[in-house]
C-alpha cells in the first residue's frame, strides 16, 4: 500500500464530475503521530472503510471522540456513508441534548465508555440516546482507490459557541472545507519546508479545531498529533513526540498558561492562535520565551478563518487571497472563494489602502451612556493590559435595574495583592469615568468554555446578582 499514491492533480476527471478526494498525498505519508510512532494515510483510509461499513444508517452523527485521530478516522467514516457530522458548541450534556432535539434522527459516536460528556464541569457517566462507541482495536478495509466526496455534500454542521447568544448551525459542504483548507495551507506554507506536524489543545469539535487539526492532515503535507494534550506538561510531551519542530495550535488562555508554568518546550515551528483576542503583550512574551511566531488567526463558524497577524508586531490583519471585507452599518461582509456567498459577520472593522483591516469591537458590544459610546471589547483590553489582571472581562448587565438602566459590570481574575481600589485607579487612567464598572467581581477562573470562550448564559449567570 505505501506506493500508492493520490495526489491532488490525479483527480482531474472526479473533479469534473463534481467529486473530490477525502485526502491527497503517497499512501506512506503521515496523516498523524504520537508516542507509538506515525499513522499513513494508506493505514487511515482503510480504518476509515473499516468504521464506515459498522455505522448505523442515519442523516448525522455526533462526534464525541476526544482521541483526534479517532475524530478524523470517525469524521471521514461519517461523510463516506453519506451522513453529516455534527459539532456541538461544547461537549456538555446540555450541549448535545441541545443538538439531537435539533437533529433528531442523528446519533452519537464516542471513543469514551461514559461518551465523554461534561454535566456541571464533570465528566457524566450517563450515556446519550444513540451512543456507539468505537472499538478499542479500529477495524481495517484496505483498497487501492482514494474515497471522493461530492463537492456540495453537507460534511459537517457547527455550531456557534454562544458566546453572544443562541448558537446557531452553520452547513459546510465538502467542495467549502477543500477551498478554505487550501487557503489555510498557503498561510502556512512559510513555516515549513517538508512534513508540518501539529499538536493541538483545541478540541477538533470547535470550527478552530476542524480546520486546523483534522483538515489539514487531509489534505496537506500535514501530521497531527492524536491527543489532546490540556496541562503545560502534557503539551510538552506531545511536542517532543513530534518528529519535527512542530506548529503548536492553541487558544490565548492556554498560551498564558504556557508562559507563565515555567515548563521548556522543545523547539518549535511556531504557534497559532485563535477564539479570543490574543493581547499584544502577551504574544510578545510567548514569542521572547519560545523562540517562534505566534501567528494569531481570524475567523468564525460562519466564514472559517480568512486573515491572520503577527500580534506581538501587528494591529492589522491581513486577509487571506481572494478574500474581501465590505463594512456595512452591521457590521460586515465577508467574501471568500470558499463562501457560496458573503457571509455577515457582527465585527466592526476599518480598513485600509491595502485592505488590511483593524477591528473596532462589535455592534452588539457598542454601548450609549451619557452621550458617549464605547465598545465592550475595547474596556475589556483595557483591564487586560492592567499589570496583574490575570483574565477579566467588561460586560453590561443582562437585565436593568430598578432606574432602566443596565449597569456596567467587571469579572476579574487577578492577583491577591492587586486591590478592588488600585485595579480600578488603573482603569480609570485609559478609561472614561462613565465606562468604569460599577460592579467588580473577583473569581478564581472565568467561566470559559474548552476554547476559552465566554458563553453569554454562563456570564450571565455569575452576574445574576449584580444587575441592581
């Protein structure tokens, strides 16, 4: 099997029948790795066959695996039956529960006895209706040609984090992920010169994670790492399996994690990041105490991503080819090869005479007091640039109070020797009085989801007395 080859320009004819390839590349190349050694594509394609051929016949599946390379073989046994993989906001019961009353004749596919699932920060031993859980041993289907996909084929539905509301489903076809995935390896591209292996602490779940730690391995030069590796320790260790410096994807709060532990890592290609604003501070630190670039990505569940920045040195960023924005009283619209059509995002953003743009915070986040406005995520970068402030975030109250007004308020994670007076003397120095919070909550830990997102319900929740 490793002579077998499938390269990306031997798929001519299937293209023009509206067919693409599941994977590109020689049938020895590395699709993953880890501390047993590399996966070929020729080995994943046939645990790919095997897992197809044992899934029950329905429109979609919930992919709970935690094992990457288990989601990817899943994933791509999902979409070689035809069926469409679903990806909840989170892997909360809640979540999923959420997700088949949307998608009723759907199951659920895990690698876990208890599925995996989180109840109240717990792992929950209850299994979900519909579980099939993968054997320990994966089953292989060896044969001699490469799957294809139809190229409108709904693969995959994400879901949007709720970290502004309601999470909404997004469809994405075969033909969309191939395009946006091109266009993830051509920004890429500079950081390698032969096999890129990545390690990820992102969850494959999340739209972040799709594109940068299961598509990527299909259709690039690209091996990912079968874990998810969570404590600084853990990431070490996946690191030092890596037969090459390898791109570490990761999230801000675990890059401060990272800085702040201590923990030497090996060298590394560089670092990407996503799902919440990276500070500049902060990349400038990883940058001084890795050796490498941190790469900050832009993008969403609706658009994939479509820019990216070199934070410790950029406030713009730079969208990818092909890719236009067009600010609309909104916020904005998107236009990409990959996007059937232009996508709205809520950002803000202004551009300039090369096209590059600098986000101005969201209209959601634009709030009136006084006269005078201010966005959400611009008092938010504030407190974060505040020495000591460890996480925090500036939020307006989800309901008035007894005046109709709904009060600014501040949850902060920060040092024990930086006092409630001394934090805000320091705002006060950036910020304009109306704007300071008239609330401030300490909290040990924000409550952020696995992708370091705040979901609007869970804030909400710990400000549920500070609405008066």
């Amino acid at each position: 099997m490793s002579a077998v080859v499938w390269e990306q320009g031997g798929v001519g004819e299937a293209q023009a029948a509206g067919q693409l390839p599941l994977a590109v590349g020689e049938g020895a190349r590395a699709v993953a790795f880890g501390g047993q050694g590399p996966v070929p594509l020729a080995t994943f394609l046939a645990h790919v066959r095997g897992v197809a051929a044992m899934l029950p016949d329905a429109p979609c599946a919930l992919n709970l695996c935690e094992d990457r390379y288990r989601f990817l073989v899943a994933f791509c046994a999902v979409a070689l039956r035809g069926q469409t993989t679903l990806l909840p906001p989170s892997r909360t019961r809640g979540a999923i529960d959420d997700v088949r009353a949307r998608h009723p004749d759907s199951y659920c596919v895990g690698d876990r006895g208890d599925c995996g699932c989180e109840a109240d920060g717990a792992t929950s031993g209850a299994m979900p209706p519909h579980y099939l859980r993968l054997p320990e041993v994966l089953p292989l289907a060896f044969a001699d040609d490469m799957p294809t996909l139809v190229a409108d084929a709904v693969v995959a539905i994400g879901f949007t984090s709720g970290s502004t509301g309601v999470p909404t489903a997004n469809a994405k076809t075969w033909g969309s992920f191939y395009a946006s995935t091109k266009q993830n390896l051509a920004a890429l591209a500079d950081l390698h010169d032969a096999t890129l292996p990545v390690v990820a602490t992102v969850p494959p779940q999340h739209m972040y994670g799709m594109e940068m730690s299961v598509l990527l391995p299909l259709l690039g030069d690209v091996a990912v790492h079968g874990a998810r590796p969570f404590f600084p320790e853990d990431i070490a260790a996946a690191l030092r399996d890596a037969p090459a410096p390898a791109l570490l994807v990761t999230t801000p709060v675990h890059l401060r994690t990272l800085v702040d532990s201590g923990v030497a890592l090996p060298p590394l290609a560089a670092i990407a990041t996503a799902t919440a604003p990276l500070p500049q501070a902060l990349a400038a630190q990883a940058e001084a105490r890795f050796g490498c670039e941190v790469r900050e990505l832009f993008g969403s569940t609706e658009t994939c991503i479509f820019a990216r920045r070199r934070t410790a040195c950029e406030t713009a960023w730079t969208p990818f080819a092909g890719v236009r924005l067009q600010p609309v009283p909104d916020g904005t619209l998107v236009t990409a090869p990959h996007l059937p059509e232009p996508r709205m995002l809520a950002d803000i953003v202004e551009l300039d005479a090369q096209g590059r743009f600098v986000l101005r915070g969201r209209q959601a986040d634009m709030i009136e007091i006084a006269g005078k406005r201010a966005s959400l995520a611009d008092l938010t970068r504030r407190l974060l640039a505040i020495e000591g402030v460890r996480d925090g975030v500036i939020c307006q109250a989800a309901t008035a109070d007894a005046y109709g007004v709904r009060r600014i308020a501040a949850v902060v994670v920060a040092d024990p020797a930086l006092d409630d007076a001394t934090l805000l003397a320091a705002l006060r120095e950036s910020t304009d009085p109306v704007f300071l919070p008239r609330r401030l909550r300490r909290v040990d830990a924000l409550p952020r989801n696995e992708t370091g997102k705040l979901p609007r319900a869970a804030l909400d929740a710990l400000l549920g007395d500070a609405v008066a």
